[in-house]
C-alpha cells in the first residue's frame, strides 16, 4: 500500500523576486548530497520524478538512493520506476491506444469493475499528424485538396479519435492539419516546467514514435515507447527501466560556411553508431553549444533512434529561453520556468564556471570538422561526404546485394532506358532520381534549413535551372509556422516553381507516403530493372520504405533536396561535374546556387516570428472546420461496428478472468520465419501502402473495400484483422526458409508448402502448433510500433530466439505476452547448425516467483540439439506482465483489486 512520501521535508516553496510565489517543489540542494551536483542534468530529471513520486510502493526510497548513486549503480544495470509527467501519441499510434482504452474499458465492465476507472491518470497530448499523400503534390492547393481527401478517407478514425477526447478526461486531442506531433510538441505542447495545482516539476514525456526524442532539444526528458507502454503510464503504472548508462558528447567550435545542421546530425548519428549507445542516454554540453540554435539542438535529438540511444539531452539554457519566447510561450511561463530550473540547479548558464558532470563516457567534436554529406542508400547511419559520393555510388552498383551494394553487373551499369513522358521523349539511368522530398519531424522544424533550401531555389530559378518534370517532389512542412516564414521571406514561389508545393502538415515521404510514380516512370524502372534514387530530408531510408521502386534512398538537408532535385541523379560529383545548364547555356554548378551562412542567418532572422507561432497555435483550440462538422457519439462505451473495416475490437480480452494464466513455455513449436541481422519494425510490421496481393488486401476486398480506398496500414492500425494480416508482409523480407527468394511468404514445415507468412500461421494455429521466430542482430530495430509486437502475438508466436533486440521492440514483445530470447554470444542460428526446420521446446518454471530477469534457459530441438539463451526478462515488473498475459491485463486486474 502507499504510504506517505518520505521526502516531504525537502518541500519548499519557490519565491517570485517581487513578492508571492511560483509554487512548491522538491528541491533536490535540500538533500545536501554532494554526489547529486556531479549528476548528469538528464538523471537528474529521473531523480526529481523518483523524490516526488515516492510513495515506498511503486517508488520506493531505494530506488531514490540508487539514482543519488548513479556513478556506481549505472553500471550494474539496476531497474528503476519512472513516471513520466505525460504522455504523447499521434494519429497512427493514437488509435489503436484509444481503442485499447475503449476495450479495456468494456473488460473492466464484464469483469464487474468500475469501467470509468480506465482514463488517463496523467495528461495525454493526441496529435492528428494526418499522413499527408503526395499524389497531388505539384499544385497550388495540394493543402486543400490533401485534407479533403484525409477527411474523406479517414472520416471514421477521426471520428473515433473525437469520440475519445470526449469519453476519456485528460485527453488533449490536436485536429489533423496543424502539424507533425514531434514539431507540435517543440513550439507548442511542451511545457519545460509543469505547474499542476501549485506543484513545480520538470516536463517529462513517453511517446508512441520513436522521434518523440525531438523534445530532447528543449531540455525535457523525452523517448520513444511501444503503444502498449505508453497506455500503461496512461494508467498510473511507472515505467520500469534500467538505469541508463550517459554518454557525455562535448561540442566544440562553430559550423563552417555551407555546413548545415543535417550534415551535424549525420556526422553525429554515425559517431554515436560506431560508440555503441543502445539503452544509454546521451548528453550534449560544452562551449559549442552557444553556437547551435535551438532547432539545431532539435534536428540532432530528433535522430536518437537512428543512432541508437533512449535520448539525445540538451540541458535548458539561454538558447532555450530564447527558443520559448520565439515560438510565443508567456514571459510568466519563461519566468517560472527559469527559476525552478535554476532553484534546482539543473540549469546551464555558460556564463558561470562549470561544475564537472561525471559521465559513462566521453565524445568530442569540433564543430569545424563537419563537412556537407548525405547518408544511405539504405541506412541512416552510412554517411557519405558529399565528395566522395559519385565514388561511393559507383561502389554501390558494383558491390554484392547488401546495405551498401546492389550488384549491377559492369555491362549493365550504364544502360539508358528510353521512355515517353506525356509524350516528351525521356531518359532513366542507374541513379537518377525520381523522388525528392523536403520532409520529416527532423528538418521541418528548423527554419535555417528550410530557408536555405528556399534560397537555393531562388538562385537555380534567376540562373534558369529547372527539374524535370517526371521527379516527384514535395513539401511537406512540420507545422503552418513554415508556411508563414517561407512567405514573408518571399521565397515560396521559387520553390512553388520547381515544383515544391506545400502538400500538407504531416508525414509524407519518410514513412512511403509518397504516392504513385507516374505509370510511365514506374515502367521504365520495372523494365529496365533500374536502381532509381529518392533523396528526401527525413530520418529514415530502409529498404521498401520511401517508395518499392526507389531501391536507393538518401537523407540529406532540404538544400541538398533541392540541388539533388536540379541535378536528376545522384550519380555526380558537385565540386568539378554542373548541376545543370543555366538560360544563356553556361554551366551551372553547385557552388552557384548554394546559400552563404550570413544569407540564410539574415532570412531567418528577419522572417521568423513570434506571432507566427502564436497565430498557429491559436487554430488548435478552434479546431478547423473538417473537423468542427464530425458528428461523434456521446457515451464512455464505445459502440463497435462490427463491419468496419478501420476500427475493431481486438481479441485480447476474450476469455479473461481475475486470475492470472502464470507463466508459459513453448513445446514442439516450428519455427515461423527464420532471419538474419537488421530486420526491422518496418519488416515486421509495415507502414506504407497495403499491397495489392497481399492478405490485408484480400480482406478488404472480401468487405467491399475498392483497390483505391484501401489507404495506408498505418491508417488501419485500429483494425488488428488489418494488422495482423500485414504483419511480415513487407516486400523486401529476406527469410533464410526461402534459400534466397525475397518476400513476404514462408514455408510451411510439416507439408513444404509455400504460403504467405499470415497464412501459415493460421494454418499452424489450426493445427494446434505453437510458432516462433529466429533472428539476428538489432531485431525490431527503426520506428517503435506496438503492431510489430501485436501482430506476432495474433499470428500465434510464442518466442523470439535473436542475437540481440531493439530495446523498444523488445519491451513491446514483453507487453504482449511474447517471450524475447537472446543466443549466448558468439552463437546464433547458423553456428549453432539451426535451419529453421526443427521444432522447439523452451521449458519455464510453472511459477513466476521461479523466475529470474535475465536467467538461463535451455532450448531443445526434436532433432537432438541444445543450446542455452538468455530470458530477455530484465526486469520484476516485467515477469509480472508476462505471468498476467501481458501488460494491459496486468492493469485491469491491478485496477479492479485496488484498495484505494
């Protein structure tokens, strides 16, 4: 039972200078523990969260001392409990969390609970981010045209979002078209300090994308979670996790002229890979700090989940003050902010000398080192300086099939493949591009970059440069504040000229919104068997994840976007080879269009303002008018449709009882799919468009659903009939059952049939078999996706045996009742001699109180083999998830037995 909180002595109340007070707070100097100075300022936030929480029930006081003693606790992998201040979703994770809320709560009612106890207990910011098609991409009013087709095809999902603002309390629902969450989040929701009821306390958020790590940049603790997670913390549960190694990264120096903040964040995103930062947080500090801007600060925390750490911290200073009063936040709220932070010592000012922060371990870099690069063409972490790249692309036609190969044969590499284009007579080869995006959380949001990008379209425009008009370009910025920059400065029309419409406020390129190719481009390709190229702004580049025919894809900064866009491939080297011809016939070259810093310091600072912020901001509350007309039924139970092809009452809680089922081994399960390194949530469980021949789109057609309204699957996230038929049905899947072949099928053990992977599994849950998975490395690495771990479960796997997990991904297969193993190391799959065609048997004790996080398990095989793994359980709490069936039974049954 909780108790009362053993550290109410250190409450103290916070004057204003001139009289009254801010409120109360926890003041961490009042401990007088010298080894709480020396702490980093993110495992300071922890332990502020653990001293106000403290109820010596679900936060104990050994858990406060264990952070206190972060240098010498860290490193042993102690678990401890976090709540979080609050909690963000956006659209695509946000439905199917409110439809675990609606379903939850007529569980609680068949069970003989109270079903109105299922709310959130903590605030929950819903952001509709609609992903934003591109189909209508080159026109004036794409915006427009985007929303009413989102609104048409979504009407139903935004319905049900409506009706949970209203059903559940706590719950702030954001109406589609004002932005990407994570930039929402950065100049709007964001708070840096909470005031609730007089209490003082740093904003701290989980959330339900993994680039939730872009509110890092404002100094609030922030990180990506599985759905299933988040709707726990909904709930009052703490986060369990392991105390974080932190990695302190120094910065020195200044950009040089013509370095962007992207090429920063590229440069650090592959120095942070190659550290190794998996579970750790990172902390930014040192005199080159003064020198990075606030969305700079943002652009490098936003790609935390591509190099591989939990965060990417910036401590609030003077930049993020500034930042507050840019994007409109109240001198009051500034002030409060600033003397909470300072009361508590957990404040940067660079003007004071520095006490020492005792970090895991250290980086460096100098600012000056940074040189303009792009990373792929599948990975965003394999960075390529911008001089090496025509060096770097021909090595990538002639290497083996891999993430830097796509095997062309030397005869074949400079095949021309002739085509007509609206009756103009074209050309397609290795390399050119036929997708250019400015888009993605991870760039929108920084006007330096965006702006840039305009002034390169403003020279090529005066120099009489042109893209070609079968590039699919676009525009999607990550929040209307862009819209109105771009406008004042004047800039807009030139990248309206090349064809960089503002198609909408959301994701679009980054996570495959980036429609149809034209018929006759999307036929050169096929035919020719082209390696076409995409080059967008986004964060994420994996393979079959922009566009199925673009098999090359590149992350660079929107200027670079544009000038790729000019050039038509990224075959060519831009300090001695011309982006094109200007209209007297002269050669133009990259450095003719690129923007100097001092241009691009002077468009932003004369054409981003507060009141653009503010007058953004303002349209949230009024909603807009799409949104005003939906009509949503009053009532806190949800009223299923059955027929509804978008929203379904998913199958969890069926045949639950208030007992909890206990542990579960796994006997004679045959192995359902069997993989190597790097699969990711985007394998598992795609976004992006439902394939024609696929068994979600089988479904939908056997419901009446036409080819054209099937929508995306993250659209359909709130139909597990959808999702579970998705899952694995990425196109590009390499499975080792298939000796080579690529695709989403499997093979059926017991009769060798070929099936899709859904439908082996069915035929295996027939049969009454168990399943599970074999994997390598980094499995369930990229976007966290509750649906990578749902969808599994649905199909019936009871385990995963990988040489190591995603640390999201595997909290998520926890959540859901799938047991995560690890191969011990040096062993996996193929050392071992498994080929995936044995059946399996992994024992476990009857009793959870038997079991141990990460304890030693033997698995067996019918043909004799045995080897021991590591039971990826790492935490108490955890077992107890996996002993109740998962974690949203753990809650119900933890809510119909509360005393209190």
């Amino acid at each position: 039972m909780a108790s009362e909180n053993p550290f109410k002595s250190i409450l103290k109340t916070l004057e204003k200078p001139g009289g009254g007070e801010f409120g109360k707070y926890y003041s961490l100097t009042a401990l007088n523990d010298p080894r709480i100075d020396k702490l980093p300022y993110s495992i300071k936030i922890l332990l502020e969260s653990a001293i106000r929480n403290c109820d010596e029930f679900q936060v104990k006081s050994k858990d406060v001392e264990k952070i206190i003693d972060w240098e010498n606790s860290a490193p042993k992998l102690v678990e401890i409990p976090f709540k979080p201040a609050r909690v963000l979703l956006q659209d695509f994770t946000g439905v199917p969390a409110v439809v675990d809320l609606a379903c939850m709560r007529d569980a609680m009612n068949r069970l003989g609970g109270d079903s109105n106890k299922i709310n959130p207990l903590v605030p929950v910011d819903l952001v509709i981010d609609h992903s934003v098609q591109v189909d209508v991409a080159k026109s004036e009013n794409a915006v427009q045209k985007n929303m009413e087709f989102e609104f048409q095809r979504n009407n139903e999902r935004f319905g049900f979002l409506k009706w949970g603002s209203n059903a559940f309390h706590n719950m702030l629902v954001v109406p589609p078209g004002s932005g990407i969450v994570h930039q929402v989040n950065l100049e709007y929701l964001g708070r840096v300090v909470f005031n609730t009821d007089g209490m003082l306390y740093p904003d701290s958020v989980v959330g339900t994308d993994s680039h939730t790590t872009m509110i890092d940049g404002l100094g609030v603790a922030g990180w990506g979670v599985g759905g299933i997670e988040a709707e726990a913390t909904m709930l009052g549960q703490p986060m369990s996790m392991v105390l974080p190694g932190v990695v302190g990264f120094k910065l020195l120096g200044k950009l040089r002229e013509g370095v962007t903040a992207t090429d920063l964040v590229l440069t650090v995103t592959q120095m942070l890979r190659k550290h190794g930062v998996v579970g750790k947080f990172v902390e930014f500090y040192g005199q080159g700090m003064s020198e990075l801007s606030l969305a700079d600060r943002a652009t490098i925390a936003n790609m935390s989940p591509e190099y591989g750490a939990t965060m990417g911290f910036f401590p609030v200073d003077h930049v993020t003050l500034q930042y507050l009063k840019l994007t409109g936040r109240s001198d009051d709220t500034i002030a409060t902010i600033e003397s909470y932070l300072r009361a508590n010592k957990m404040f940067v000012d660079y003007s004071e000398p520095q006490v020492e922060r005792v970090y895991s371990s250290y980086l460096v870099l100098n600012l000056e080192d940074v040189e303009p690069c792009i990373s792929g063409p599948k990975r965003p972490h394999d960075r390529v300086p911008l001089k090496e790249m025509k060096a770097d692309w021909q090595g990538c036609l002639d290497s083996r099939v891999g993430f830097k190969g796509f095997a062309v044969p030397k005869e074949s590499q400079k095949k021309v493949a002739e085509f007509t284009f609206h009756g103009t007579p074209a050309q397609l080869r290795h390399g050119d591009v036929v997708i250019a995006a400015i888009t993605s959380c991870t760039n929108t949001s920084n006007p330096s970059v965006m702006l840039g990008a305009a002034l390169v379209a403003k020279k090529a425009c005066e120099l009489g440069l042109e893209v070609k008009p079968w590039i699919k370009t676009s525009l999607a910025p990550g929040s209307g504040v862009v819209t109105k920059y771009l406008l004042k400065s004047d800039l807009q029309k030139y990248l309206n000229q090349l064809g960089f419409h503002i198609v909408g406020y959301g994701c679009t390129t980054c996570i495959g919104n980036s429609g149809d190719l034209d018929e006759a481009v999307a036929s050169a390709i096929t035919e020719n068997d082209i390696v076409a190229a995409a080059v967008l702004s986004g964060n994420r580049n994996f393979e079959g994840r922009v566009h199925p025919l673009t098999r090359a894809n590149y992350l660079g900064s929107p200027p670079l976007v544009v000038a790729y866009a000019l050039a038509g491939t990224v075959d060519i080297d831009f300090e001695t080879e011309p982006i094109g011809l200007g209209k007297d016939g002269k050669k133009i070259f990259f450095r003719d269009i690129w923007p100097s810093n001092e241009e691009v310091a002077n468009a932003v600072q004369s054409s981003v303002l507060p009141d653009m912020f503010r007058a953004t901001y303002e349209a949230i509350t009024k909603g807009n008018p799409m949104w005003n007309q939906l009509s949503v039924p009053s009532g806190t139970l949800y009223a299923w449709d059955p027929k509804s092809t978008y929203i379904h009452e998913p199958p969890y809680f069926a045949d639950m009882s208030m007992s909890p089922p206990g542990p579960h081994g796994v006997k004679n399960a045959y192995c359902l799919l069997n993989f190597g390194d790097s699969i990711t949530t985007d394998h598992i469980s795609p976004a992006g468009s439902i394939h024609r021949d696929s068994p979600a789109a089988r479904y939908l057609l056997e419901r009446g659903v036409d080819r054209r309204d099937f929508n995306s699957y993250g659209s359909r996230r709130g139909n597990d009939e959808v999702m579970a038929r998705g899952t694995f049905a990425n196109i590009r899947i390499v499975n080792k059952l298939l000796k080579g072949e690529v695709g989403p099928k499997t093979i059926h053990i017991p009769t060798g049939e070929k099936l899709s992977v859904f439908d082996a599994a069915m035929k295996y849950k027939s049969e009454g078999h168990d399943t599970i998975i074999l994997a390598g490395a980094e499995y369930g690495s990229g976007s966290s996706r509750d649906w990578a771990a749902k969808g599994p479960m649905l199909l019936g796997v009871k385990a995963v045996i990988a040489k190591s997990f995603e640390r999201i991904h595997r909290s998520n297969l926890v959540g859901m009742g799938v047991i995560p193993l690890c191969f011990k190391a040096g062993e996996d799959a193929d050392t071992l001699g498994l080929t995936g065609h044995e059946q399996y048997t992994i024992d476990l004790p009857s009793s959870v109180n038997e079991i141990r996080p990460g304890q030693d398990v033997t698995v067996v095989t019918d043909n004799g083999k045995s080897f021991t793994c590591t039971l990826r359980f790492d935490t108490e709490v955890e077992l107890a998830y996996f002993d109740h069936g998962g974690i949203l039974q753990y809650v119900i049954r933890n809510l119909i037995n509360a005393k209190h």
